[in-house]
C-alpha cells in the first residue's frame, strides 16, 4: 500500500491543489472530470496536474532547452517518491491515484519523455511518427485514465491509445497557428510533399482553399474515424465513469466538428466551446453514456 495512504492530511490537500489546477487548466475537460464519483475524480486531477506540470515546463518560453530539459528531468525522478514515499501535497495525491488504481510507472515516464519530445522544434516524416508521439503525449494518459475509469479489458489499453489519438490530432488542428509561432508543425511531412505542399501553404490555408483544406481534411477524417474506433471503449467501462470518458469524448469531437465547418483552416486564435456548449455535452454524456452505452 502507498505511503500516502497513511497521511490523511496530505493527501487531501493534495486532492485541494490538483483540482484548483485542473480547474485552471483543463478548460474542455473539466466538465467532463466532474461527472466522476469522488475517487475516481481526485485520481485523475492528480493525474491531469502531473501532465499540466510536465506540459507548463515544455511550453514556458522563459526557459532554454537545457533548462527544459532539466527540469523534466528533475519532474521525472519525482515518481521515484510518488512509489516509495512521497513528501508533497501533488506526489501524495499522484501516489494514492496510481496505489488505488494500479498504475504503472512507465505510463508516467513515457509522458515525460513524450513531452520532452517538444522542447525542440520537431517534425513527424510520416503517420507512424505522428503517432509514436500521439501514444507518448496522449496515448499513454487515456491508458492511465480507463484504469482510474475501472476497465479491466484487455482491449481498454488499444481503444484509450485510439481515443488518445483522436484527442491529440484534434489539439493539433486546433493549434496550427499557435504551434507554428512555436517553430512547431506536427503534421506528416511525407503527406505534405504528396499534396504538392508545404508548411507555409498550411498555415496561411483559407476555408475552400483547394490543396490545403484537402490535407487538413485528411487529417480531421482520420481524426473522426479514430473517435469512432475508440467509441467500442465505452462499454468495458464502468456505468458509473462512463458518462466522464463519454464527457471527454463527445467535447473534442464538438469541437472537432466546429474545426471542420471551416475546413480546419487555421485560426488566429484557439477555438474554444463556450460554457452553454459543455454543459450541454455533458448532458448528453450522461444520458449516453451512463443510460444507453453509446456516444
């Protein structure tokens, strides 16, 4: 059993601090991680302000490469005392969160690394790239989360990868133009050159705009059939949770669907739903997926 287990205090103080950053931090998820009970609630704050934690060093602009590099370096070693004995409010909330629902470290790690992977300006030669990184980034946190949902299906580990999939190729849609101010362009590089394209074509694409709205079209489709894959996951959850995953999934495949209305040409500024918008997803996550089963 976690060492935290015993340190009531800690604990919940832990459970304080994580849920004021996902509050702050997860603007789409957040209403979904509300239709959580309790526990499974706190276990992914915990897991959620982890991530958030690794992301903020990655993208702070005040920081060099060495300095990134070190302090994700440092972020990771703290898992050491996350599994053995931790002493700060967010390492005792992660520690109950991966004792309760037996998540493994290299999950963890694999974010870090994955994170990592951003601190230089990068490019993906092909799909099977983009997708390494997908799984590192996003991949490896829907693993994590069906633990804390309660699936215990084999198959719950290739359908969260799915659904981490289309999350991240949905973020990176919404993102082009902020990303590119970041040296950043997550896109196959080999699909550009099949369209007879290249990144600035992407970037400065108007909806309608011929070669460039039909890559990104390929894109938001594989985005879609993902969502569609990943949608078989919904029913090796448990009732109680799924109206939180089914939450989280019918939030970005709005908004996947608000980014398809203009071809998902880029945008000056990062498209966001509106709070009228999520709490009616989340109704129709409750009644999706907690009644019926189904997106």
């Amino acid at each position: 059993m976690s060492l935290a287990l015993g340190n009531g205090r800690l604990v919940a103080q832990g459970h304080r601090e994580c849920a004021r950053v996902a509050r702050a931090g997860a603007r789409t998820f957040y209403v979904a991680f509300c239709l959580l009970p309790p526990r499974r609630r706190h276990a992914i704050h915990a897991v959620y302000a982890f991530s958030r934690a690794a992301d903020d060093i990655a993208d702070d602009p005040g920081l060099d490469a060495a300095e990134k590099r070190y302090r994700l370096g440092a972020l990771r070693k703290e898992l050491s005392a996350v599994y053995s004995a931790p002493t700060t409010p967010r390492q005792a909330a992660l520690a109950e969160a991966v004792g309760v629902f037996d998540i493994p470290r290299e999950l963890l790690e694999t974010l870090v690394d994955g994170v990592a992977m951003d601190i230089e300006p990068r490019r993906h030669a092909d799909l099977a790239a983009l997708r390494e990184y997908c799984h590192a980034v996003a991949g490896v946190v829907g693993q994590m989360c069906v633990r804390i949902f309660g699936a215990a299906a084999p198959e719950a580990d290739a359908l969260a990868d799915e659904l981490g999939f289309a999350l991240q190729m949905t973020n990176i849609l919404r993102d082009l133009a902020e990303d590119a101010t970041d040296g950043r362009f997550y896109l196959p590089q080999d699909e550009l050159a099949t369209h007879h394209l290249d990144e600035a074509a992407v970037l400065a694409a108007v909806p309608g705009d011929g070669p460039a709205t039909r890559f990104l079209a390929l894109q938001a489709e594989r985005a879609a059939e993902a969502f569609a894959a990943a949608s078989a996951l919904l029913p090796l959850i448990p009732r109680g949770s799924r109206p939180c995953l089914a939450g989280i999934a019918l939030l970005y495949r709005t908004l996947l669907d608000r980014l398809r209305e203009r071809d998902c040409a880029p945008r000056p500024a990062r498209l966001r739903l509106d709070t009228r918008t999520k709490l009616a997803v989340a109704g129709r996550a409750v009644v999706g997926g907690a009644v019926t089963g189904r997106l």
